[in-house]
C-alpha cells in the first residue's frame, strides 16, 4: 500500500442511488456450489450463502460465574450499553426485521437472557440491521472514500473501526475529519480461471458497509503502518463493541461453541482434553462448568496461541488450565510402555507435551496478540527444533505480519518465563473427556464476504486432516469416556462424512444424546457428483437426530457450527 492508491472520482451519490448499498453476492467455485447444492439443495443452499454474507444481529456473551453472576453481570451491561450510546438505532427495531431471527428478546430488551434451556450462563446484547445509510456529499461533488481489504470489512461488520493495514486505497484530498464512504474490493473472476481484486477497484456496487469519520489524512493512512484510518459513525450493521469490557467476567464467543463445551459435561475432578483450544474461549469454558476442579490440559502448536490461552485463564482466575506447545497430530506417546498399558499416567510428567510444529491447525481464530514481555505463573513447554524457510517474495501482507512479530518478540527463542521441554506426548486412555474443535473451512463463519478459495481438493484435504486428529482423540480418551467433535463449517464431508468414518471404523463409539439441543438435525444420506468421481456417505435417519448442525439462516442467526458427541465404549485390543 503506498501513495499512488488513489481512487478515480466516483459519482455524486444521486446520480447512482444504487450504488451505495450493501448487497453482497457470495461467490463459489462452481463444483464446491454443485456440492453444496446436492447436499442442501438449491433454495437451502442460496439462503445460507445470503446469511453467511451477512453478520448475526445480536452479540452472544458468556458469564464467568466463578467470579460474578448473570444478573449482576447483565445489569453492568446495560448500563456500559447505555452510557455509551450504543443502543441508539437498536431500540427502535424489532427483533423480528433483523436478519428474520428470532432469538428470545423481549422487544424493549437490549441485553437479554439466552432462551435455550440449559445456557443460563449466556447473555444476548441485541445489535440492529441492515440499515439503508445515505451517502450524501457536497452538491456537485464526489463521495469520498476508502476502499478496505475483504477480511477489514468482514471485522467492520462485527463492530470493530477501519484500522490502516486495512485500507487498499483512498480518495485524494481526503484530510482529517472528512466525512467518509467505506466500500470493499471483494475478488472477482478472471478470464483464464481463477480470483483476483480489480487493480482498479471498480466491481464496487452493492459493496458499500458505512461511513466515518477521516482519523488521519489520506497522505498520513500511506504513511504509517498501523491505526485506526476511520472511526465509523454509521454502520449497515450496528453491534456493540465488548473489547476490554468487564475484563474476566465475559468472554465474547458464538452461540455454538458454549454449546459445544456444555455438551461435552465435563465434571468436577475429571481431566479433559481441549485438542485445538487457542484462543482459550471453550477451554476456560470447560474449565468454569468444573467449577476449576480437576485438570484441562489445552494445546495448540503456535506459541503465541498458548500465551493467549494463559493469558485469558489468568484473566478469569482459572487455575486447572494447564496449556501446552503441541501439534495435537501428534499428541500420542509412542513408546512401548505405553502401547503395552494402554493406561494413563497418573503423574504430572504425563501432560509435559511436545512436538514440531507441522502443517494447518486453528487457522479460523483471531487470537489477541500477547506481549513479549507478559510474565505468567504457569510454563509453557516447546520444542526446540530450528527450522529455516526458503528466501520468498516478501509482500506487504508478509510486511505487516513481520511487523507484529516484531511488536510480539520472536517465540520460542524470546519467551519470558519458558523453558524448552521435550516430552513425547500423552499415554493412551489417559483423558475422560476430549473435545476436538478441529482445524476446518471455517466455512460457517459470518460474515464471510467471499468462499471462492476452496475447492473441492481442499473440502477433502480438510477432511483428510481431521479424521488424523480424530485418530488421536480416540487413543487419548479412555473407555467410558466422551469425544466431542466440533467444526464451524457448513461442510457436510467435514461434519457428517467424518461422523460416518468414525462409527465405521471404530465399533466401540457410539453416538450420545446432546444437551442443550440448539441446533437442527444433520444431513442424510449419500453424495455421488462428477460421474460418481466424488462420493461421500452421509448419516442415517436414526443418528442424524444425535448431532446439531447449526445452520447461519436459521432463526437462530448464529454461524454455521457442527457438534458430534461420541460415547467411548471398551476398546478392542
């Protein structure tokens, strides 16, 4: 980004009313939206693609009830909600016009309890949209605006400000304080195959998510490499922002995945495994339903993630959390002994966990950036295996993420208060309880302002992946115990192919009944496309009941989510 991404004047906003709308088309490669089709059909799936476009219009809030309660904690939000403004254009609409949800508010309510039996820990901030905004400019004048990165307008959208490393170009003269029209380049298709953002940032109709106010000039945005570029004053959507609110006492996370970490149960005294738990939101989850009893060991194989996992368990005082540097693909003690006892090894030695860092895991979070220098009480165990990269071209995305590793301190080999530790992973059986929130698609997330990166090679490598670290859930959990496997994607090859697999190849696991039921029923049946070159076996009718597939236009308005709990039975030897 530099100085030269300026924008061709664009016309009064009169003279193209239709322009300045948000109207988003979500776009797929044709075969993954043939598979889709074929497994939703074709009116399912196009509702879905509209709801995925769009953000949920309310906000979903988990309590920490070890150190406050749901009322107390719903009365302080209504008064941060008030005293900063954040219900003007929210009370004036009812629930009913937002989205078609129907979540539970009482129409005068902005924070409002979670109706579903079984949630009493969760809270709903009721948000509002979309909002028809008016772009008005100068008489005889263009509009003014900057135009965002496709992943800065998707966060715009939750609520957040235009921050610099977003901005892909500006129109000239903008100074500080103008008034500021904020569009999205979204890739289009290219002759010869393939996606790319118009250099020229001209496919902008319908792509237009509000306006603000300059917080720099155009020349300072070029100039400095972090900030915020925009303060939005009217958004499509208006949700209220909850960062650095009742810091320990909430934790902002989608609907599905409470749900995912109460279906689990995990009781007091038991030692749960979180496989893929950065940033840490199911695993202090867990934790809290323990009421901080017994043992969560979380693992995730970035170094940074581990620290926010600690970082948000020392925020909410959980104390049982013990977070480990580990490829969860690797997770298993392969060693003799462990082979031939098959048992758990009831000393701490056994959760000092390693492993080299290997391909894909979590790539589907934001995880808030840890300081070099936080100190926490609680070690974290790494490999020191080097590894050495081939020179590349560095591009400014490259940039600004060496950058924050520079703000961050360089992992492993800079970590305050980490030590270097070599183990070789857990004993079999050695778990009560697993939840694999698998590394996936990240295809139900909302908003999702473009899909056309997957192709059904990468649906299958997904799929390939996981049933891996499945593989590992079923060794580490021991008889009698629990797996839930979870993903945030709309993928039935993820979702209930990897159900199938898992009941055919393990006959010791059966499925178990979900509380709390949020979600619908999975999909049935069977998918042969492509003359019967991609085929998949779905559930049957009698085990599509057991699991909840979250669906993004369903009036529950939440993101697209899967969950499957197993029941572990005696293994076979």
């Amino acid at each position: 980004m530099d100085s030269s991404s300026s924008l061709s004047a664009a016309p009064p906003a009169a003279a193209d009313a239709g322009r300045y709308t948000y109207s988003p088309r979500l776009r797929w490669q044709p075969e993954v939206e043939a598979y889709f089709v074929a497994a939703y059909g074709r009116d399912s799936f196009a509702r879905i693609s509209e709801a995925l476009a769009n953000p949920s219009c309310y906000s979903c809030i988990r309590v920490n009830t070890l150190k406050s309660s749901t009322d107390a904690v719903k009365r302080k939000l209504m008064d941060i909600v008030c005293e900063n403004g954040l219900s003007v254009g929210i009370n004036d609409l009812k629930i009913g016009e937002q989205n078609g949800g129907d979540q539970g508010f009482e129409e005068s309510s902005l924070v409002h309890n979670c109706p579903y039996a079984g949630l009493e820990n969760v809270l709903f901030v009721r948000g509002s949209g979309p909002h028809v905004l008016h772009y008005n400019s100068e008489p005889g004048q263009s509009v003014k605006e900057v135009i965002v990165s496709r992943k800065c307008a998707e966060s715009v959208l939750r609520g957040a400000q235009v921050y610099v490393p977003g901005v892909l170009a500006c129109s000239s003269h903008v100074e500080k304080g103008d008034k500021i029209a904020v569009s999205v380049a979204i890739e289009q298709p290219v002759e010869g195959g393939g996606w790319a953002v118009d250099a020229h940032y001209e496919e902008r109709k319908g792509l237009y998510i509000g306006q603000g106010i300059a917080a720099m000039s155009r020349a300072g945005i070029f100039r400095v490499t972090h900030g915020v570029a925009v303060e939005m004053t009217e958004r499509v959507y208006k949700l209220p922002s909850f960062n650095d609110v009742l810091e320990g006492e909430i934790f902002l996370q989608n609907l599905p995945s409470i749900v995912a970490a109460h279906v689990l149960d995990p009781q007091p005294g038991e030692r749960v495994l979180d496989m893929c738990a950065a940033p840490g939101g199911k695993t202090t989850a867990i934790a809290i339903l323990m009421r901080d009893k017994g043992e969560v060991v979380a693992l995730d194989r970035s170094h940074n993630k581990v620290m926010d996992i600690l970082k948000l368990a020392s925020e909410m005082d959980l104390k049982c959390i013990k977070a480990y540097k580990l490829d969860a693909l690797k997770s298993v003690r392969k060693t003799d002994e462990a082979r031939d006892l098959g048992i758990a090894d009831e000393h701490s030695e056994a959760t000092d966990t390693m492993a080299e860092d290997l391909d894909p895991c979590h790539a589907i979070v934001d995880a808030k950036a840890t300081d070099a220098g936080e100190d926490t009480s609680t070690t974290i165990l790494q490999s020191d295996d080097q590894k050495t990269g081939a020179k590349r071209y560095v591009s400014k995305a490259d940039l600004r993420k060496n950058l924050r590793r520079m703000k961050n301190g360089p992992g492993r080999n800079n970590c305050s208060g980490g030590r270097v530790e070599k183990s070789n992973g857990f004993f079999p059986n050695s778990f009560d309880r697993v939840l694999l929130d698998a590394p996936c698609s990240a295809l139900g997330l909302r908003p999702r302002l473009f899909a056309g990166e997957e192709t059904l090679e990468s649906l299958k490598h997904h799929a390939n992946y996981q049933r891996r670290m499945f593989d590992q859930a079923v060794k580490l959990v021991r008889p009698g115990g629990v797996i839930v496997y979870s993903t945030c994607t709309i993928n039935p090859g993820e979702n209930e192919a990897l159900v199938r697999y898992a009941l055919d190849t393990y006959k010791f696991l059966s499925l178990a009944s979900q509380h709390p039921k949020v979600g619908g029923p999975g999909i049935v049946g069977s998918c042969d496309l492509f003359n019967k070159s991609y085929s998949e076996e779905w559930l049957r009718e009698d085990e599509a009941e057991l699991v909840q597939r979250f669906d993004p236009s369903s009036p529950v308005d939440t993101i697209g989510f899967f969950i499957a709990k197993f029941n572990v039975g005696e293994k076979e030897h």
